[in-house]
C-alpha cells in the first residue's frame, strides 16, 4: 500500500521505482496481460473545445504510428 491508497491495477511503468525499492510488491508477479490499450477521459462538456479536439487528433495520430 502506498500513500494509504490500498490496491492499484495499473501499469507497472508507474510503480517500477517503489517495486525495486521494496515500497510496493506485486504478490502475484510482474508478468500478467499484455494489454495495448489507451482512453482519453473528458468532461463532456469539454470535449469539443478545439485545443482538446487537435490535441486529441494529435494523440491518437502518434499512438498509430
């Protein structure tokens, strides 16, 4: 547990520095699903603001290549 947050399914780029210290663990291993997957979370209200849209354009665009 770390900042008394409990358990966090996430990638393991964002825990690498505590997994090597020993800070956190991952009880049942680091190898797991593969997934290649993103989301981009918006208010709605939001979502068409046109730096959000170019900025979201350019995002995926580079996730593609």
């Amino acid at each position: 547990m770390a900042d008394g947050m409990g358990v966090c399914l996430e990638s393991l780029l964002l825990v690498h520095r505590e997994l090597e210290t020993g800070r956190l663990v991952a009880p049942l291993g680091v190898e797991g699903f593969k997934v290649n997957g993103y989301t981009m979370n918006l208010l709605k209200s939001r979502a068409e603001l046109p730096k959000l849209r170019s900025f979201q354009d350019w995002l995926f665009a580079e996730l593609d290549k």
